[in-house]
C-alpha cells in the first residue's frame, strides 16, 4: 500500500533551507509535476481510513490544495482553503503560522458554527501549520471530525497529541542533507 508515495519520497531531492534540510516532493511542493496516480493513491487512502462523515473538507493553501480538492470531487463533499492573504469577509479568522523556516498569517473563511470538518495537509514537521489550523477552526466553531496528513517528519503530530489533537499521517521520513533516508508507512494510515 502508499507504494507509489514511498518510492517517489525516496527519490526525493534535498536542499538546504537555513538549518533545515527541506525535500522537494509532487505532493509537498508541486514539483517537479503532480502525477494523478500519486494523488489518486494518497487521497485514496484518505477515504479509507478518514471520518468522512462531515460538512467540509478544510486544507491549507498551497499543497493541501490538490488533495483537497481531489477528496472533495470523489466525496462531493465542499472544500474550505485556509488561504495566506487576508479578503476582509464578514468572520474571517486571523491565526499565526510558525513552521520550522517561516512565519506567516493565515485566514480561515468558509466555516459556520458547528461545520463538522476533516482537515488534511500534505505535511506536519514543527506542527505549526496544523496547530494554527485547528485553533482557527476552534475559533469559529467548526466541529474537528478528524486530520489527515499525507507526510510525517519530526515531531510535530506528538506535540499536537500531547494538546488533544489526534493527527493521522499516512508515511514517516527521515531526511538528511544529501536525501531522504527513510520512509515507513504509519499504522494509522491503514484501515482500523
């Protein structure tokens, strides 16, 4: 299962970002292309193993974009996309972002007062990404049905847990400076 996800993980290229060794991958960067049959698997694996029993799928801008709208043209189920700039609709929720090389804003719009949601990512390292999310959605109401995330790497999904928030990742790497080291699909990315 995820083989088309671990192969191309491992094939991955690394480049240095500051102090982080960064991997440039189809699903967490769109490059160098965004295959189907990679999508098709990973949001495959989505429905197989997700509370899908909700009003909206809600990812963050960029990467969780194409599986997010993937899993919502097979689920029919609207998509909600935190974006990175602020629009000034009535309700829009600010939060902060601090992943392990940046800060940033993010603006969460879409979501009413007991929305139930599954939020999905393509990665969770530092978890800062994820918390600002779910926090965003505490915010305004939202009913978090469950998180999927296709990539885990360091110790973000821990953290998240130690707070409350249960976090499914589908595959865990190891990256060093010259490439990705390990690759090992997680148990929770199966079906229960």
């Amino acid at each position: 299962m995820l083989e088309r996800l671990k192969k191309s993980l491992l094939e991955a290229p690394v480049f240095k970002r500051g102090n982080y060794n960064y991997f440039i991958h189809p699903i967490t960067d769109g490059v160098p292309e965004v295959k189907p049959d990679l999508i098709r698997e990973v949001v495959g694996n989505i429905v197989r193993i997700a509370d899908l029993e909700v009003d909206k799928i809600v990812t963050v801008e960029a990467m969780g974009i194409p599986i997010g709208i993937a899993l919502s043209l097979i689920c029919d189920i609207p998509l909600v996309i935190i974006r990175k700039r602020k629009y000034g609709l009535p309700g829009e929720i600010e939060v902060s972002q601090v992943t392990g090389y940046s800060k940033s804003q993010l603006f969460l719009n879409g979501i009413n007062k007991g929305d139930k949601v599954i939020v999905v990512d393509d990665v969770i390292s530092t978890g800062g990404t994820l918390l600002a999310t779910l926090q965003s959605l505490q915010v305004a109401g939202a009913i978090v049905k469950d998180v999927v995330v296709v990539v885990k790497r360091g110790e973000g999904q821990e953290k998240l847990s130690a707070i409350g928030f249960n976090v499914k990742t589908m595959v865990e790497v190891d990256v060093d400076e010259k490439r990705v080291t390990k690759v090992v699909e997680c148990k929770n990315s199966r079906i229960p």
